[in-house]
C-alpha cells in the first residue's frame, strides 16, 4: 500500500507537469499563430497598396555619359533622343520614356520653388516638390495616369517656353481650391532676373517616391529637354550630377528578358557608356 500510495503521488506530479507543458505548448503557439496572421494581413494591406503606377512588365536601367563622346551637351540631346527611339522600336517594347530619377529605387531630390503672383515667401517656407525630369513617353511607359492637362511632348525642347507637371498632392496643398493649370512656377533663385517661368500644363497621379507605406510628397516633372541641367549645358553645380539618363520601358513579357536588348541599344552608339542599376519595376517593389 504504501509503495502504491508513492507510485501514485508520482503519477500526480507527472500529470501535473505534462499539463503544464501542454497549457504553455497551446499559448506559444497561439501567439504565434496571431503574429502569422497579423503579418499576413499587413502583408496583404501591404499588396493592396496603390502606387500610383503600375509596376509589372516594366524594366529600367540607368546610362552615364560620364566619359564618352556623348557627354557633351551638343551631343547629348541628340543621344538621348535617339537612344529612347532604338529601345521603343525593340521587338516587345510597347513603350519608353526617361526620367533622372527612378521612383522608388532611385534619388529622392527636393527643390524650393516660387509661385508667379504671390509674395516672396519667408525663408524655409518656400513651397517645395519632389524633382523630377521626364521625356515624352515616361508617363505612357509607366502607366501614370495625368488627372488632368497634358503630357510633355516633342515640341517642349529648348526653344519652347517652359512646362511642368505636378502631382496631385502638390495641386491640393498649394493651389487649394484653385485651378492650378496654367498656373507659373520658377525654381531660380533670387540672384535671376527675370526668372524662368514653368506654365503647369498637367496634374499627375500621386506616386509612391521612396516609402512605400507612406504619403508622398508634392512632386514636380520638369521636361527634360528644356532643362539645360538635364542636357548639361548650364554650367550649375546640378548639371555637374546629372550625367546619366534612366531608362524606362514597358514590355509585352518577361520584362527582365528586354535587358540584355536595352544595354546593346546603348552600347550601338558607344561601348565607353557605363550601365548600371538594371532592375524590373515589380523587383523595386518587392
């Protein structure tokens, strides 16, 4: 009896612990389970997200100038010019344009700017936008839908008077309740007289720029072959960082597969340009 009475105050102590580790098996995995579903649906959310673009079918790359016969700004128009006509007429490109900077994965560039009417603003209240420069052809290229207005086009050059879009955001928060379009914008400092003014010709979607949970900034598109930093014929600091133009085209397929065809539509004009950041649009934003 009392070798049975020990066994069984044993067997107690065994239940006892086995459910213990049963009861804390069940809470660690139940918190698990809430942290996978919790991920899942901010994951999910994550997906849903809207970027403004659309991504898929869409390669880009980056090409310098830095070095090669085509960086001189008498050349460089031209190259460029010709170098998105030779990657639209690739076999499966069903569209190209340029931009300086890719959304996303590319710079980020901030740059203060006046509007035409209004009081000379105190210093650090400047309205600002997010700067971009676009060839005819980006917007289509990436699927960017214009709200409002038109897109650059070929005759915005260098001896046309000056144009730029601007996204959304940037029309509500500094043209609320107005009509922007029309409108005149300069980015030159006080030390120009008179100063370049940019006639807003078109209101872009909002696009996702460098976070993509968060709100984007106001965002301007300059065309780019009116802008002598662009071009390289200015002489400014900005011009000495703008040697490079990014390509962007949508495909019919595997848009990775359009890369090797883009770096040889490149090279066709010379082996010395350097090709860099060859990414897919849907691997950005993976």
């Amino acid at each position: 009896l009392k070798e049975g009475s020990r066994v069984h105050s044993q067997g107690v102590g065994r239940n006892r612990l086995r459910s213990l580790l049963v009861i804390s098996g069940f809470a660690l995995a139940l918190m698990l389970l809430i942290g996978a579903g919790l991920m899942i649906r901010t994951f999910a959310a994550l997906q849903a997200v809207d970027a403004g673009f659309n991504p898929h079918n869409v390669v880009s790359m980056v090409v310098s100038v830095a070095g090669s016969r085509e960086a001189d700004p008498a050349r460089r128009p031209i190259f460029y010019h010709q170098l998105i006509e030779r990657v639209r007429s690739l076999p499966g490109v069903q569209a190209a344009g340029a931009i300086n900077h890719l959304p996303l994965a590319g710079d980020l560039w901030g740059w203060p700017f006046v509007i035409e009417g209004r009081p000379k603003p105190r210093p650090g209240e400047s309205p600002s936008g997010v700067y971009r420069m676009v060839t005819p052809g980006y917007f289509g290229a990436m699927r960017l839908p214009l709200v409002r207005g038109r897109d650059v086009s070929e005759t915005d050059n260098a001896t046309a008077p000056g144009v730029v879009i601007i996204s959304e955001r940037a029309a509500k928060e500094y043209w609320p309740g107005g009509d922007p379009i029309g409108q005149r914008i300069s980015f030159d400092d006080d030390k120009k007289d008179p100063p370049t003014w940019l006639t807003i010709i078109g209101i872009a979607k909002d696009a996702k720029q460098d976070d993509w949970s968060a709100t984007p900034f106001p965002e301007v598109y300059l065309a780019a072959f009116q802008s002598h930093d662009f071009l390289g014929d200015s002489g400014s600091e900005v011009a000495s960082h703008v040697s490079y133009i990014t390509l962007v085209a949508r495909t019919g397929g595997d848009p990775a597969a359009m890369a090797p065809s883009m770096k040889e539509a490149a090279w066709s004009f010379d082996r010395n340009l350097a090709i860099s950041e060859v990414v897919t649009m849907d691997g950005v934003v993976a």
